[in-house]
C-alpha cells in the first residue's frame, strides 16, 4: 500500500479499506509506518505524527482483527513519553497486542527514533511462532538467526525499502539459511523524492518465492502455507541447520 506522510486520518482509512477488501486469511502483514508516512519534514513532524500503542491506529487495528477474526502485523510510528520508535505491533483475533522496536535504524531516521529496546521477542500466535523485523534490519544476519533460534516460524517483515532489489535478493536467502517463512510487506509510491520500491515478497523455508506484489501499484497477495515446515531444520540425514552449529568457533568480535 502507500501511506502518505501527514495523513493519519487518511492512512487508517486505506489501512481500513485494504484490510476489509483482503481475501480470507489468518495473517495479514501492512508496511512500515503504515500510520504516519516515511519521509517527515522535521523532527516536529515525526513527533506530531507518532501515536502512542494506545492511540487511535492501533485502536483500528485492533478492530479489523477482531472484525476478520485475523492476526494484523503494521508498521506504527510509536511514541512512548517523549521518545519516538519505529516500532511493528502484532495484534490478535482478540484484541491483544505485541510490540517489536526497530534495532537497526536506516539514515535519516537516526534524527527521529531511538533505537529499539525490546531484543527480538517470538510470539505465539495460535499454532505458530511469529517473529518481526522492519525494513533495514534485513541486512544483519544476526537478527534472522536469533528470531530462528528462538523458534519462529514466521518473519514479518514491514517495510518501507528504498534500495533496488537488494531485499528482494537477500530475504530468501536468509528464509533458506535459517529455514523460515518471511512476509515482507514493503511500500509504494515517492515521498519527497524518495522512491519506495515495492515488490512486497512472501518466501517459503526452502527460499522459494511463494508471492510477488508489483513495483508500483497496491496488491493484496494471501498465499497458504504451512508453518511447522518451518520446524524442519534437517539438510541431510546426519545434518541439523541449528544443531550443527559450534558456536564456540564463531568469533562475535570485531577488529578494529
């Protein structure tokens, strides 16, 4: 979809219509900042624009979930006191919710939100594990393997991804690497003269391209799946994606 900065009132309205419009499902995944819009003008703005998690965007949300008894994944320019976060929120069939806050923040959204300080939580969401990242936190593989080695099943992944085809290239490889589901959720249009580059994508845990939006115009895509197939980190009879690790060899440090 394309939310347009400055236009909360008209975002939750597209949200709304988009969401009602979708073919039946169980999960339904929206774009980063789905509520206040990408590219803000000013500090001022983000500030003006970000909403509380019991403000009026998650309220909708909240709505729709229960009205199409579906789980919601969106973007939400949160505000906590006084400190902005480019959170996601996941809101269930009944009404409750959880939280994930940006780790990884992509230029100039440095001078709007402080990083995220709730880790990389997996939630459960009836059967499966659901596990959620934003946009330019695709780049760090680190963030996929711990989401993995916590059990999720599924990422979803809202974005707002400006760069041309490197996400779209990279995610499955990492679904392929860590065995997972991956729902990336990315926006469209300009903002300022800043291009989003669409192609929201759902991978499967074999790295298999299972849906594909266009570049430039709003879809809703509902693909059936599987999730305990995300369970099955085998590669060989005698090879085990996680149980083969030796992390006692892996060196997190970095040289200076």
């Amino acid at each position: 979809m394309e939310p347009r900065v400055g236009e909360s009132e008209a975002n939750r309205e597209r949200v709304r219509t988009a969401v009602l419009a979708a073919p039946e499902a169980d999960l339904l995944v929206l774009p980063e900042l789905a509520n206040s819009g990408y590219h803000f003008e000013s500090q001022g703005q983000s500030a003006q624009l970000a909403e509380p998690v019991d403000g009026p965007f998650v309220a909708l949300l909240r709505e729709l979930a229960r009205a199409r008894n579906l789980t919601l994944v969106s973007g939400l320019a949160e505000r906590d006191g006084s400190t902005l976060y480019n959170s996601a929120v996941l809101v269930r069939p009944d009404g409750s919710i959880e939280l994930y806050r940006k780790l990884h923040l992509f230029l100039n959204e440095k001078d709007h939100f402080a990083p995220g300080n709730l880790g990389l939580p997996v939630f459960q969401v009836g059967a499966a594990r659901i596990g959620l990242l934003i946009c330019f936190d695709w780049q760090f593989p680190e963030a996929w393997r711990t989401l993995a080695l916590r059990g999720a099943d599924i990422v979803c992944h809202p974005s707002n991804l400006v760069l041309p085809g490197l996400a779209q290239r990279a995610i499955p490889v990492h679904a392929l690497l860590n065995r997972l589901y991956v729902v990336t959720a990315n926006r469209i249009g300009t903002e300022s003269g800043l291009t989003f580059t669409g192609r929201s994508i759902l991978v499967g845990p074999r790295g298999e391209l299972l849906a594909e939006a266009p570049e430039t115009s709003e879809e809703t895509r509902v693909v059936e799946i599987d999730p305990f197939l995300a369970r099955d980190k085998s590669v060989t009879p005698r090879n085990d994606l996680l149980d083969d690790r030796r992390p006692e060899h892996y060196d997190c440090g970095r040289e200076s």
